[in-house]
C-alpha cells in the first residue's frame, strides 16, 4: 500500500471518507446554527415588538452588499471546482482567489458594520441606545445578531484560509494530476457558511421591518 493512502484501502476509500468526514462536520454545524434559529423562533414571538425594533436598527445596504458579495463567492468558487473535475489545476487559482477575496470584502463591510453599531451605542448591556418599554426585547435581538455574525465570522476565516491552501496547492502541482476531493471538500464548506447567511440575512434585517 502506497504510503500517502494508510490508513486508507484505496483512493476511492480515501476520497470519500474525506467527504463522509465533511458532511458529519457540516451536521454538527448544523446543530450549532440551529440553536441559534430557536432561539430567533422563541424571542421574535415572546418580544416581538422589541425584537422588531432591533431588526429596524440594522443596516439593510450594508446587509445586502455583504450578501451579494457572498452569492457571487459562490459563483466564483463553482468555477474552481469545475476547473478541477476538468482536471486544470492553474484554471482554478483565479477564481478561488476571487472567492476569497469577496469573503475578505464581506468581513471588512461587516467589521464597518459593526464599528458604526458600536457607535451607535447597540451593543447590549449598560448604554443600550434604545428605551422604552420594548427596550429588553431589543437587546435580546442584538445579543442574538452580535452572537450569530461573531459565530458566521469565525467560519469565514476558517473558510477564506481553506480556499487560500487550496491555491496554495493547486500552485505547486505543476504537470501532475489535480486532485479534486480537496478542492469539491472545500467548496462544501464554502457553500454552507454562505448558506448560513441567506438564512440570517432575512432574520437581521427584513423580518418585521416594514
């Protein structure tokens, strides 16, 4: 048995542990996420109307940017992913690294983001810019914004690093054949940390805003 497949049988059985292992990730992920979202069911119903108020304090443009930049990351990283199944190593830098740059452009808006709440005086706890008696209910949405953005940031980073090793990679195998569970492993990574966002971008910023 080669030496870079122990403890695997084969290829075969190497590839698709690597997607297996992914995909279990992603389920732990998804359970991580999803307490977040119960957590948006229960307060958005029990204080809704202070909860609406905190929705109406967020940035739509900021929020709609950061999610246009996410979907076209997307894009861009499909192409890399079709560029390795087609067995083109050096096609697929270009647009990983578009990929990630969108990624970087989406923290920076988002670290800007949150620089003008702070500002603003949103961040919960003594100071909280808004009063009255729905005042709770918004400190509770944006515990829950500043918690969830923090946590989707985090993946981000984890996401933009593994995008750049798959350039840094792909980079080096000059002539040789281009491996490309690495590369679709990756992009399922990518897609669900953008997932993620679709689903709170609605939750921060449109629900119960109009």
């Amino acid at each position: 048995m080669p030496d870079d497949l122990a403890p695997y049988d084969t290829p075969q059985h190497r590839d698709e542990t690597a997607v297996a292992g992914m995909w279990l990730f992603l389920a732990s992920e998804v359970l991580l996420f999803g307490g977040l979202f119960l957590v948006v069911l229960v307060y958005s119903h029990t204080r809704r109307a202070g909860w609406i108020m905190g929705v109406r304090h967020t940035n739509l443009i900021i929020g709609s940017i950061n999610t246009l930049l996410l979907l076209t990351s997307s894009a861009m990283y499909t192409l890399a992913v079709v560029a390795a199944r087609a067995g083109r190593a050096r096609r697929i830098i270009a647009p990983a690294l578009a990929a990630a740059g969108l990624g970087v452009a989406f923290l920076g808006l988002k670290s800007w983001e949150w620089h003008l709440e702070f500002s603003e005086h949103l961040f919960p706890g003594a100071g909280f810019s808004i009063s009255g008696p729905d005042a709770g209910g918004a400190q509770l949405f944006y515990s829950f914004y500043f918690l969830s953005t923090a946590l989707h940031g985090l993946h981000m980073l984890v996401g933009i690093g593994l995008i750049l090793w798959v350039c840094y990679r792909m980079a080096r195998r000059r002539g040789q054949s281009v491996p490309v569970i690495p590369v679709e492993v990756v992009g399922l990574y990518w897609s669900f940390v953008d997932l993620v966002w679709i689903l709170l971008f609605p939750v921060l910023y449109l629900v119960g805003r109009v």
